[in-house]
C-alpha cells in the first residue's frame, strides 16, 4: 500500500493530539478528584452517584432540622423549667396562708409575693425564640401567647393549638413547640360541689365540703353527667327515727347509701364531709357536682390573690381559696412536668435519628468515594506513562515528517 505524505503527517499527529488528551483527562480527573467526568464515561455509576448526591443532601438538611429543633426544645425547656420553680414557689406561699397566726398584713406580704411571681410566669409563658416567634402560640406565633382582658379581668390565650413540626429523616417528623392552650390553659380546675340546700325539714344549717380531695376526684370523674345534668344532683333524706339515705336524682344508688344520722356529727360520702345541724328528721338536703371547667394558672393566682387581700375575708373562704388554689397550682405543676418528660423523649429520638443520619452520611458517602472518587496513584500513573507517550510520539513525529524525497535525493 503506497503512503503519502499527509497520510504519514495525519497520522503522527493524530498520535500527538490522543496521547495528549489522555495526559490530559488524567490530570483533570485528578485535579477534579473524580474518574467519572462526564456521565458517558460511566453511565451506570453517573446514576448512582447522582442519586447519592440527592441523598447526602436531604440527611444534611435533616441533620440542619435537628439543630434547629434542638434549640427550639431546649428553649422551651428553659422556660417550663424555670416556671416549674415558680409554680413550686407559689404552692408554698398558698400552704403558708393557711397559718392561723397570720395576720392580715402577713396576707397581704403573701400576695404581693405571689404577684410577682404571677408576673413571671405570664413573662415566660409569653417567651420568644430567637426569631421572635412566641413559642406558645402554635401557628400563631407572631400574637403574643397570654394578655390580661381588664373587661373579663382574665388572662386569654391568642395563640392555637399547632404545633411545628420538623422533619427528621423520610418518616419521622417531631413537634418543635408545645401549644399554651394544652400546656396552660387545658388545666382542670379543683373539682367542687354546689353549696348545700335545706329542701325540706328543720335543719338550722348545713354544709358539704370536700374531706378527700383524691377520693371525691375519682368519683367524681366516674359519675359527672355532662349528657344529663339531673343525673349530677344528690339528696340527703333523713328519715325518723335517725337514718338518713344519700340517693342520686331522687333515686338510690346501687348499692343503696346508708346510715345513722345524728346532729352535729358529719356524713361520709366519696371523700365529702356531710354536715347538718337542728332538728332536721324528717327532712332533705341537696347539693349538686359542679360542672368542670378550665383554668390556667394566672386566673388561679389572681382569685387566690384577690382573696388574699380581701379585709373582710371570712376563715371558711381563706380555707376554701387555699384548697383550690393548691389543687389547681398542682395540676398545673403536673401538667408542666408531663411536657417537661414529652420534651426529654423527644430529644432522645432526636439524638437517636441524628446519630443515625450521621452514620448513612458516612456510609453514602464512602460508596459515592468508591463509585466515583480517583485512584491517585493510578492517576499518577497514567499522567506519567501518558507523558512519556507523548513525548516518544512526538519525537517519533518529528522524525517522520521530516521525511521526503527531496531528502533521498539529497
């Protein structure tokens, strides 16, 4: 086959140009730190390696909710923490007005104190976060979580009952926030009954109050009737010569309720102290369980407060505020802890799903470096042998095409 002299040229150069161009993707694959330039060079790792890319991205912006919820968690923790210790604060001050040898300027001192400490907590139930979002609020966060309304003399909730929650990985989202319509205000006041009623018979007076707080709680749960409220209704029917009968909505209970009456001494029942004085048999007394209702803290303060610097206060009323403000400064206390440990199994999911979106980090990312990342000793390699290459070639170049008949001739 007869060559000529652009064949010859074409050729070692062509030599030239691909030796090149391998020294050079290798220096590039090196200095890129990938084998894999474009997605021709090996379509099938392209795609996993892509989709690994994906990946890492989304468990780094779980990892960046995790932080972010972290610190939501543990500002709120913050807060109720340190209005657990007002709260604890308050029970004591509450205990101590029921000392007899309490004068009225001892009240007064006690209410000033438990004042301020009303101002803390309504400070911390209003709480921001570095956004200046009220954490109590919900969704609303931008309202401020409790105002006092000077018509209703009360503290209002202006948030609702959202909560934000972050998601973790693809199938666990937690709550960054607790709302303050369950945390504060879903509080369950103290559970009472209405004043007695003499309905029939001679009674002087009489009185039901509650002698077992715990005891008349779990009656009361069993047997309120908020369907039918004639169902909540209680008689005490005294009979000659001395027995009396306890029935429900004019009927009796199963089994039936009772015992000897004698004036002066009290009737038992569910935790409730009976007292009826006079000349009663034959006769009838009425009292009723009082519907539930909800109370937050603040209003629990303000009513114990309010009777606290009451002149003219009575003992059976003090006594009475004392009792309900314990119960109720209690359930909120519960309340508050119960969140306070909903709080601490969060944080320890979080931690669990962080540690564990660190070591998927770790292991997408060694099968990413496997798929894709350059063998730099074998890159080193290849820049070398190719240099080598090219500069034979281009001597071998050189030589060649400096070939021609003129030089035969010569």
């Amino acid at each position: 086959m007869r060559m000529s002299f652009n064949m010859k040229f074409n050729q070692g150069l062509n030599g030239v140009i691909n030796t090149n161009a391998k020294m050079t993707r290798a220096q590039e694959q090196l200095t890129r730190q990938t084998r894999i330039l474009t997605p021709a060079d090996d379509p099938a790792a392209s795609a996993k390696v892509l989709g690994l890319d994906q990946n890492l991205a989304q468990t780094e912006q779980y990892q960046n909710n995790s932080i972010l919820l972290r610190n939501n968690l543990a500002l709120e923790e913050t807060a109720l923490t340190n209005m657990r210790t007002s709260m604890d604060r308050a029970r004591i001050l509450t205990i101590a007005a029921g000392n007899g040898a309490y004068a009225d300027q001892d009240l007064r001192a006690l209410s000033a104190e438990l004042r301020n400490i009303q101002v803390e907590l309504l400070d911390l139930m209003n709480t921001q976060n570095s956004e200046g979002g009220y954490i109590f609020s919900g969704y609303q966060d931008k309202n401020m979580s409790y105002v006092f309304n000077p018509v209703t003399e009360s503290f209002e909730f202006q948030g609702d009952d959202g909560q934000k929650s972050l998601q973790l990985s693809a199938t666990i989202a937690l709550a960054g926030n607790d709302s303050g319509k369950f945390v504060f205000d879903d509080i369950n006041g103290r559970y009472k009954t209405t004043e007695a009623l003499i309905s029939a018979g001679g009674a002087t007076s009489a009185a039901v109050t509650v002698s077992n707080q715990s005891r008349f709680d779990r009656f009361y749960r069993e047997n309120y009737d908020s369907l039918n409220p004639a169902n909540n209704d209680y008689n005490v029917v005294l009979t000659a010569p001395d027995l009396y009968e306890i029935q429900r909505n004019g009927a009796s209970l199963v089994p039936p309720v009772t015992g000897t009456f004698q004036p002066g001494q009290s009737i038992s029942f569910q935790g409730l102290a009976i007292d009826i004085n006079g000349p009663a048999v034959p006769g009838q007394v009425d009292f009723s369980l009082e519907a539930p209702r909800k109370v937050n803290i603040l209003d629990t303060l303000s009513e114990f407060i309010q009777i606290l610097e009451d002149p003219n206060i009575n003992q059976a009323i003090l006594d009475e505020g004392i009792q309900d403000a314990l119960v109720q400064i209690t359930n909120a206390s519960d309340r508050v802890d119960n969140v306070m440990a909903n709080i601490g199994g969060r944080i320890n999911v979080l931690d669990s799903v962080f540690e564990t979106n660190e070591d998927l980090k770790i292991n997408n990312k060694s099968y990413r470096a496997d798929l894709s990342e350059v063998d730099y000793a074998k890159a080193l390699t290849e820049i070398t042998k190719q240099e080598i290459a090219l500069q034979a070639i281009s001597a071998t170049f050189t030589k060649v095409s400096g070939v021609s008949l003129f030089d035969f001739i010569r």
